[in-house]
C-alpha cells in the first residue's frame, strides 16, 4: 500500500471502533461460480479483543469528515482531529487484497456524512456493487443504512449487503435532542420501517421463486450509546424490546460511551466507560430473546437499574425464590431454562435425557451447566447437594465467593453511572 493509503486506514479504522454493531451472523449467502468469500449461514468466525469487540472484519469509516455536531461522536464537525476519506475503489481493493491474504472474511463499511444522507449512502452502495458484481466477491458485507437516505438507495443496499443497521444512538428522543439537536428520531425509525418491510416481502418471494436475489439475508440491527446520558436500563431495554418486536431486529447493540471531549453535557474526560453496565444489559438482551423473558421481570419501576455484582437471570431468581426449588425431573423446559446456570442447550438436553431415567447431579454435571449456581435451585435424584432454605442474601454471597468474574474487583454497592 501507498504511504497515504496506510494513513487513511490508519485513520479510518481507528475512527470505526466506537461503532460495535459488527455482528456477522445470519446470512446465507454462498459461494457461487468460484467466486470469492462464503458467507455461511453459520457466521463467521471471530477473534476478539479483551472489551469483547469483534475484530475479524475489515471495519472502518468510509470518511470521519461529518456535517453533523453530535457531542457524543469523535468524527463530529467541530473536533479538532485529523480526517479522511477513501475512495470508492480504494475500498473495494483493500478489502480484496485483504481477503486474500486472509486477514479478513468480510467488510464492516460505515461512514461519516459527507454532503447529505444520499449522497454518503450512494457511495457505500457502490463499494457492496462492486465488490459483488465486478468481483464476485461472496463474503460478509455488512453496511450502515444513513438515516435520511431514499428507500431506492436502500433497497439497492440490500441486494448486496448481508446485513444493514440503522443506529438510533441514544437511547430516548430527549437525548438525542440533547446531544445532537440537527438530528431526527424519525429519520432513524422511517429506515427500520422500510428495511422491516423489503426483508419480510423478500422471504415470501423467496418461498414462491427460489432463484429471487437475496435482500439483506441477515436482517437489521441497531446500535445505542449507554453511559453518556441519565436513562435507566428499564428504559433502554424497553426501548431494544419494542425494536425486536415492532421492527424485527437481529440485535440491539450497546456501546458504553467512551468520554471523548470537555462538554458538560456529557460524562468527564476520565470517567470510567461503564463496560459492567454494557455486559449486563448484554446479558438481559439474551434473555429477552431466548430465554422468554418480559422486560418488567428483569427492571421494573421499583428496580430500574441491572445490579451490576450479579448476573440479570440469578438476580430475577434471587427476587423470585417461592418458585424455587424446582425439580428437575419434572419441570418444564420454560422453567428449566430460568434456573441460574442452565442455559437453553443444557435445558434441552436435560428434558431429553429425563425421559430415559431420573437424573442426578452426575448427570447434569455432563450437560455443561454452572453447578455452583443451580444446586441453589433445584433438586433432583440425588443428595450430593441438599437444598438449603437460605435467605437471598446468603444465596448471592455463596455464589459470589465461589465464582471468579473478571469485573469482581469493580463489584460495589457505591458504584455510579456519572
């Protein structure tokens, strides 16, 4: 690569890391004519780094130069840093050259606003083009749908990209208008909608023609930025609840807000990014989706904040202890999956195997489940553990000091937000 190439890869990839939406999962896009890449419907595999952001593929910024003024961004007008951006095909041959030297197996493509929503948009559409149609490029393609722009433009983006997203960025309106007034919430919503519609219109053509080109195989997600405004996590869960239901998301990401400038409008250079925060609303994310889970069993008016020293299942088990214990050769697989340390697969596996003989704590051992969390909740046909009548607290102490968490020596009553 040219010396200004790598300056603006530089640049631009720096730029992206704010962004965490880069999930790859869910695309059925193969291989076809000995083209390049293969994007399975398994996902790809990723390496991550230590704060649990993907970084296997090329992610980056087509441009960090913006009209917008969002006090919460980096790449934002009035911060004085260094810009750049790429060209079209600059683009397209990075993330070939790359691929085949296998540094990657897809593109995470983003951008700055250049003039206006559409003309950002076209150019991120004609990179997935290109790479598509001149390349036969077959690999992950996941580009950010600019609020603002036309639905020809998006549309034209689904036929290329495995996955689009459309970031609401702050958790409520109010915020938003705080942080960057020339911003519009319906901007952000009238995308989702369409995208929402083509998806789902896309899967009933493809019922009727099997060769019907493939629209955003991988859905739509969105990304929200915690930490950096008041919201309680009641609220930003009810508002990733009414994504996945009203807009069919495939995931809400939640980025815990990295303090980037003197604004008094925002958390204190120096303030620590609320990553224990981040990971719990990751986990009840996961119960909402899979494990049947309401928002109001997880945060309610009363308690509207995630405890931050123990998980959002074991702290709903904790406050519900007069459904426990539950015996695990008889309850239902609903149930089973609400214990604290059985996930969905080991539940399946443990309604399966019970149909063939009772199953003691030798057996559930074998299932993988977390023994040290369970064996306060259940009985089955075994004594190796007893169930003890023991009040919450004493619960919530055993397994804190039999468990090892990388964020224990951050665990504390004192603990806030600002």
């Amino acid at each position: 690569m040219s010396e200004r190439l790598t300056e603006k890869l530089s640049i631009l990839a720096d730029a992206a890391k704010y962004d965490v939406s880069c999930s790859s999962s869910g695309s059925s896009r193969r291989n076809e004519d000995k083209g390049l890449g293969n994007a399975k419907g398994e996902g790809i595999c990723h390496a991550y780094t230590e704060d649990g952001r993907c970084v296997s593929l090329l992610k980056i910024l087509l441009t960090n130069h913006c009209i917008f003024d969002c006090a919460y961004c980096v790449s934002r007008k009035s911060n004085d840093i260094q810009r750049a951006a790429f060209t079209v095909q600059e683009v397209v041959d990075l993330t070939i050259n790359f691929y085949r030297r296998n540094y990657i197996e897809g593109l995470f493509l983003s951008s700055g606003i250049f003039k206006n929503a559409d003309y950002t948009m076209e150019r991120l559409v004609r990179i997935a083009k290109k790479l598509r149609q001149e390349h036969n490029f077959n690999g992950y393609i996941h580009l950010k749908a600019i609020p603002g722009a036309s639905e020809e433009l998006l549309k034209e983006a689904g036929l290329y990209a495995d996955r689009l997203s459309v970031n609401v960025e702050m958790p409520t309106e109010q915020s938003l208008k705080l942080l960057a007034p020339d911003k519009n919430r319906k901007d952000m919503i009238a995308p989702m909608k369409y995208l929402k519609g083509a998806i789902e219109e896309n899967r009933e053509e493809k019922k009727l023609f099997k060769k019907a080109p493939l629209f955003a195989p991988a859905g739509q997600s969105t990304q929200m930025v915690i930490g950096a405004t008041p919201e309680s996590d009641l609220q930003i869960l009810w508002m990733a609840n009414q994504f996945y239901e009203k807009m069919k998301l495939k995931r809400v990401y939640y980025s815990g807000y990295v303090p980037i400038s003197n604004d008094n409008r925002l958390p204190a250079i120096g303030t620590p990014v609320p990553m224990i925060r981040e990971n719990r609303l990751y986990q009840a994310d996961w119960l909402l989706r899979f494990y049947g889970f309401k928002v109001e069993e997880i945060v309610n008016l009363e308690n509207p904040l995630l405890d931050t020293d123990i998980d959002p299942k074991l702290s709903w088990a904790l406050r519900n202890l007069h459904l426990f214990p539950l015996d695990i050769n008889k309850a239902d697989l609903s149930l089973i999956m609400r214990i604290p340390g059985i996930g969905v697969n080991s539940a399946k596996k443990i309604v399966a195997a019970r149909k063939f003989n009772k199953l003691s704590w030798d057996n559930l051992k074998k299932f993988g489940i977390a023994v040290n969390r369970a064996r306060n909740f259940v009985t089955c046909q075994s004594d190796h553990f007893s169930f003890k009548d023991w009040m919450p607290s004493q619960i919530k102490e055993r397994i804190l000091q039999s468990g090892a968490s990388k964020y224990k020596p951050n665990f504390s009553p004192q603990l806030k937000l600002f």
